[in-house]
C-alpha cells in the first residue's frame, strides 16, 4: 500500500479518561448486536435493517477486516459502540 495509509496504524488502542477504543474481535459480536438491535439506534441511517442478526453479521464480519474499534467505557468496562476508519476515495 502506498500513500499516507501505509503509515497509519488501522488498529490503534486509543484511551481517554471516559473510554477505551481497541481493535474488535469476533468475541465482541454480542454486545454489539445487543445494542444495534435497538431500532432507534439506525432510525436516522440509510441502512434500517441492521437490527436484524444476519445483516448485522455481514456489517460486524466488514469490521473484523481490520478498520473497526470497540469501544469501552473505562468506569465499569462495559461495550457501549464501535466505531470505523473508511478510506475516503476522492
């Protein structure tokens, strides 16, 4: 890979004093499908559906690629989201 990106580490662990973000891994699929199946959560998003298991799988399976992070709140350790890096194709 060429470019700035071939510099960029696109599984940091990053912490503040309110949260951790870390690379995700397969082990984190339920707690992240607890809180996506809220329907509130994707009420905005283009795409509603993620509420369901099996498409949300195909979203989580995209993040194990290597550009997701999970974040965790570092008072009681708990997974509250995720968050991702995209390549932005100018």
């Amino acid at each position: 890979m060429n470019g700035p990106s071939a510099f960029f580490d696109w599984q940091p662990t990053l912490e503040g004093s309110l949260v951790r973000l870390r690379p995700i891994h397969e082990s984190d699929f339920d707690a992240l499908y607890e809180i996506a199946s809220d329907p509130l959560l994707w009420e905005q998003h283009p795409v509603k559906d993620r509420t369901d298991r099996t498409v949300f799988r195909g979203w989580f399976d995209d993040g194990l690629t290597g550009h997701a992070l999970v974040v965790i709140e570092r008072s009681t350790g708990a997974t509250i989201g995720t968050s991702r890096y995209e390549v932005l194709d100018e």
